[in-house]
C-alpha cells in the first residue's frame, strides 16, 4: 500500500498515556485513531454527521473495525493517517486507514472500518444518502 493512494490524511502526534510498557503504542489506540480520522475525513469530503442524525434519525454504526500492525508506533512519533472510501454499498461503507510517519513512505499500520447507515428508532440498516455517496466519491477523486 502506498502513500500515494491516500488523498486525505489525519495529522497526529503520539501521546505518552497511548505507549505500554514495551515503549510502544497500545493495540487498542488504533481503533480510536481509525475513528478519529474516518470521521474528520468524511467532514472534510463535506458531511455534517451530526446535522445529518438531527434531520434524518439516522446514524452510522460500526459493524467491523480491522488493525494490522506493520511497524511498531512510539511516543512523541508524528503520523499521518491516510483514509479513503473503499466501497459504498446500498446501506454500508468501507473505509481503508492507514498509518504512516507524517513525511514517511513506510506503511506503519492499516486497516479496514465499515460502517452502516442506520435507522436510529428501529436500529435497521437505510440505504446510504446519495448526497453522502457523491460526496466521498468525488473527494477521493479529488
């Protein structure tokens, strides 16, 4: 996988309470830095999430979250997250996270995260808004 895939990267800077005691960063972080970066990247392509579950009552869920580790991450490391749409399905989406150093080519970590477009009242998936469709197909095209 090559940086150059990645339109969108998430700026971020390890911090001291996210390294165990084997001086790197913790599994479970990566997960949160996959979510932190897919949701500033579908506002970056235009999505109001939060406008959007007040106007439709619906709202994504997560329903599969993958880390591979490639290299080990340590405190104080400056990363950049690259993040792009997979695929969109008629309810679902998949996005593809990967971690690199913040002017480095070497993959550190990547991944996959799918989220579901939800019905809120019912908890049923709903097709995925067109509008959000055109944006993310668009922004990955750039």
């Amino acid at each position: 996988m090559e940086r150059s895939s990645f339109r969108y990267f998430f700026p971020l800077s390890v911090r001291y309470n996210e390294v165990d005691a084997q001086g790197i960063v913790f599994n479970a972080h990566y997960l949160t830095w996959y979510d932190m970066a897919v949701s500033a990247y579908i506002r970056a392509a235009g999505w109001d999430n939060r406008a959007e579950i007040k106007a439709s009552g619906a709202d994504f869920h997560v329903v599969r979250a993958l880390v591979e580790y490639k290299v080990g991450i340590g405190h104080d490391e400056e990363l950049a997250i690259g993040v792009r749409t997979t695929r969109i399905g008629n309810s679902s989406i998949a996005f593809q996270p990967a971690i690199f150093h913040a002017n480095g080519e070497t993959l550190l970590a990547s991944g996959e995260i799918i989220w579901v477009w939800t019905d809120q009242a019912s908890k049923r998936p709903i097709p995925v808004p067109d509008r959000l469709r055109d944006l993310l197909t668009h922004f990955d095209a750039g």
